[in-house]
C-alpha cells in the first residue's frame, strides 16, 4: 500500500470526506476479511466484526498519529474482535477429520485423546482464555489439515504466525493441559 496515499486518505475522511472514508473501506475491507478467514469465522460473525472494526476506526480516526499504519491497526483490531466473538459465542467450530501435530512430545498426547469433539472444547477452551498465541497457532495448523491435508511443521508454523520456531515450540507445551483435562474427566 502506498503510505502517502494511505495518509491522504486518513486525512481526508479525518476532516469528513465521504469519498474518502468509501475509499477506506473498498481498500482495507480485504484486509479485514483474510484475518476474519483465518479465525474461520461464519459470513454473519465476519460481518459483525467487520462492521465493530469499522465503527472503532470512526472512533478513533481522530487519535490516529501514523496514518501510514492504518493497515496494522486494522489487522490487529479485527484480530482481537474475533477472538472476542469466538469468546462470547458457543457457535460450532468447523468439523475435522484428523488433528495431529508433529512436534513429537504432542503427537503421543494428542493421538491418545483427541477427538472431534475433543478437539472442539479445546479450541473453545483457548478462545475464552487469553492465550491468543496458541489460539492462532492452532487454528492455522487446523485450517492447515483441513485445506490441504498435511500437518505444518513448527517451521512452518512460525512462518505463517510471525513468531519463532522456539516460540512455537513453547506455545505447543502451553497446549498440553487442555489435553490432560480431557483425559482425566
């Protein structure tokens, strides 16, 4: 995205231009969209948040200094409204057919309990806690399994999530409680 543009454009719908508040949104609503599919929100949840991000970027437009960084601003407002959403409804996860991980320690975990439904609780488990790491990291290897069939490694998991292998490697052992509260119940 062009930073000046993007400048212009905050500054213009700033001071009540209409034309440049529609520009906004036709240039950013893509953004807001991606990060909704990667929380695999339905259509009607996607729309919500995408009409809450819009109504706080009105909110605050005024305070916003860097123009130029509108576009992180909406990436990690749309980020925390979906997981507010996934927090406060009990709407059905997507269903699955498989879930592994191939960090070794967790393949053995996970394959003695995992189930559907397990791995249902789970993920509504992590998107009312305020681990929002481990909730990103599992919800792409699962959309990972499902688009294409195949485990991520932790390479590339840290690849697509922005963080390091190492921070995978953590976050995967952050996940091995919600496992052992399944087995003992």
């Amino acid at each position: 995205m062009n930073d000046r543009l993007d400048t212009d454009l905050v500054l213009r719908a700033r001071s009540g231009d209409q034309s440049a508040w529609n520009e906004l949104v036709e240039r950013f609503s893509p953004l807001l969209w991606s990060v909704c599919r990667r929380y695999r929100l339905s259509e009607t949840d996607a729309n919500d948040v995408g009409q809450s991000v819009w109504l706080r970027l009105v909110e605050h437009l005024p305070a916003i200094r860097e123009p130029s960084a509108l576009p992180g601003w909406l990436a990690t407002t749309t980020a925390r409204e979906c997981l507010r959403v996934l927090r406060t409804s009990d709407h059905e996860l997507s269903t699955l057919e498989d879930f592994t991980l191939s960090d070794a320690e967790a393949v053995a975990t996970i394959n003695s309990v995992a189930t559907v439904t397990d791995v249902r609780r789970i993920l509504h488990a992590l998107a009312k806690s305020q681990d929002e790491t481990l909730f990103r990291i599992v919800t792409h290897m699962l959309n990972q399994i499902q688009t294409t069939g195949e485990v991520p490694s932790s390479r590339q998991i840290a690849g697509a999530c922005g963080l390091s292998h190492t921070g995978v490697a953590k976050a995967l052992t952050r996940l091995q409680p919600y496992f052992a509260d399944l087995q003992s119940a």
